[in-house]
C-alpha cells in the first residue's frame, strides 16, 4: 500500500463529507486532519475507531480513520476495481447513514456517495496504470441544493397513477415513492445501482421496475451497455 497516495485520498473524501455535513468546520480542516495522523499516521486514527460511540456525530478524525480502514479492507480483496469500489461505497453509506440522519436531506447523502465513489473509481484506476503520470485526486464539493423546481410534477403524477406497477419481490413500489425519487435525483441521469439502493430491492427487482418505466415513456435510457447505463427522466416531464 502506498501510504502518501492513500493518504492523499482519505484526506480528499474526508474534505467532500466534511464539506457537506459540517461546512463550519473548514476553516481549521488543514489543522484537524494534520493532528488526526501525526504519531501514529492514519492507523492511530482508525484505531480510535472502536472505542468511539456508534451515536457520535461525524468529525474529521473518525471520518478519516473510516475511509483508511475501507480502503486498506477494499485493496485486500482478490476482486476486480468495480467491485471494490462498490464495497467502499456500501462501507462508507452504512457508517455515515447511522451519523447523518436528520442532518442532511436524502438527495444529498446520496450526492455524497456519488462523490465518495468517484474518487476511490480514480484511485483505483490510477493504482492500475490507466491515467499517464501522477495525478492528484481532485475534490469535488458537493453542489448546492438547487431551489428551482425543474420537473412538470403533476404531469409526472398523472402518467405514474395510470401506470400498472406490478408488486415485485418483497415489496410493491408506489407512484408517490417513485415521484419522490425523481424530485431527489432532479429528473437527471441516475444509475441501476442507485434505484436499488434506494428502494432496497435486488438487481433483478430493480431492473424489472425501470423496464416497465421505459416501456411507459416515463424514462429513458442513454443507450450505453453493462456498467455504463443510465436512466433519467423522459424530456415530457421537464420544464
């Protein structure tokens, strides 16, 4: 493990949390995470991890220490960079998820772990040899919440009440739970990943729903294959 780049990203996905959860504190960050690894370098901090409250709020050293430890866990899996990824992406969703409620709205966690994930997908890429040259991770603050509403929501409303939803799997998703989630992901391109996440369903589940979605013109599909589609919501139901 090179500790200088891995260290270069636990800092730059602690900065993109802290960023967003508590802007406050980024006028002293610089300082609070030089003191978090100085002594014993970012092992201390996420030694200091398990003796720390599960209810305790977020702050630059326990976030750090959690990125250090995913990170070191997801370089020692025999698996390819997505899945990696992946699994540093359900790490870091299941400890912030239990700090963050009430916090932050949910448009926003999730915008967050967009973030998270674009950053470790670079580091891993980079650890390969694909990108010429070193590279500094970039950080990516997370956008402001826009106020504009930009989606036609009752025409939304309207083609989702006459859509057939068919129960699948454990649970049955409603015209209003759907509508909420294209008012989160502002009718913009969102992935199958995402919608399972979102509604708890497997993949299966999941890909069944944003079929009929598609079938009825509610969505549409940027014609890419595998790990690059992308839904997002039909151009009728923009402002």
């Amino acid at each position: 493990m090179d500790r200088d780049r891995i260290c270069r990203l636990v800092r730059a996905l602690t900065e993109v949390v802290m960023t967003a959860v508590r802007p406050e504190t980024m006028d002293t960050f610089d300082e609070d995470f030089a003191a978090s690894t100085i002594g014993g370098g970012l092992i201390r901090v996420e030694e200091s991890l398990a003796v720390q409250p599960r209810s305790q709020t977020v702050d630059t050293t326990l976030v750090a220490g959690m990125f250090f430890q995913v990170l070191r866990e997801a370089e020692k899996l025999p698996v390819s960079t997505a899945d990696r990824v992946s699994f540093i992406r359900r790490q870091a969703k299941s400890y912030l998820a239990t700090r963050l409620a009430g916090q932050i709205s949910l448009s926003q966690f999730f915008r967050l772990l967009n973030l998270i994930e674009e950053n470790v997908q670079g580091y891993f890429e980079e650890a390969r040899g694909s990108w010429v040259g070193p590279k500094t991770v970039t950080v990516k603050p997370p956008a402001p919440e826009p106020q504009e509403e930009v989606i036609r929501a009752e025409a939304l409303r309207q083609a989702l009440e006459t859509l057939p939803m068919e129960s699948r799997g454990r649970r049955k998703l409603t015209g209003q739970v759907l509508e909420e989630f294209f008012r989160e992901t502002r009718g913009s391109w969102f992935r199958l990943l995402d919608f399972e996440e979102r509604f708890g369903v497997n993949k299966k589940t999941a890909w069944a729903y944003l079929t009929q979605l598609l079938q009825a013109g509610i969505l549409e599909h940027n014609g890419e294959k595998a790990n690059k589609v992308r839904y997002m919501l039909a151009n009728v139901f923009h402002r």
